[in-house]
C-alpha cells in the first residue's frame, strides 16, 4: 500500500469483516478535514469532508435516518 500523500491514518470499521467487501477506510487524523476512501482502492480516489458534516452523516447513520 503507498503511503498518504497527507500523512493519513486509515481505518476501517470495527463492523467491517475479514472477507472484503464493500467497505470504507476512515481518516480522521488530518487538521480540519475527514478523509474517507474504497477499502479495495487505497492508491484511488478518496473523499474529504468537514469534521462536523461527517459526524452528522455517521449519527444519520446510527439511528437510520438514511435508509434506502
């Protein structure tokens, strides 16, 4: 895996199991910004988000509030 142009810490979800999958890696270690990547792409693109967009996004999330 290349490493972070920026220097990013990526996580996946403890949720996320060992087979692959559709899953996302986190990295919340960058000043002012949460980036959020393909697990099965980590050299591709990722996506940056506001720290306080982001926790609301995951709170939509927890209480279902995003269902399809």
């Amino acid at each position: 895996m290349a490493p972070s142009p920026w220097g990013a810490h990526w996580r996946k979800s403890t949720f996320s199991g060992d087979e692959g999958g559709n899953c996302v890696e986190v990295a919340s270690n960058l000043p002012g910004l949460v980036a959020v990547r393909d697990s099965k792409n980590p050299t591709g693109p990722s996506l940056a988000f506001a720290p306080g967009a982001w926790a609301a996004f995951v709170s939509g999330v927890k209480v279902g509030a995003l269902d399809a």
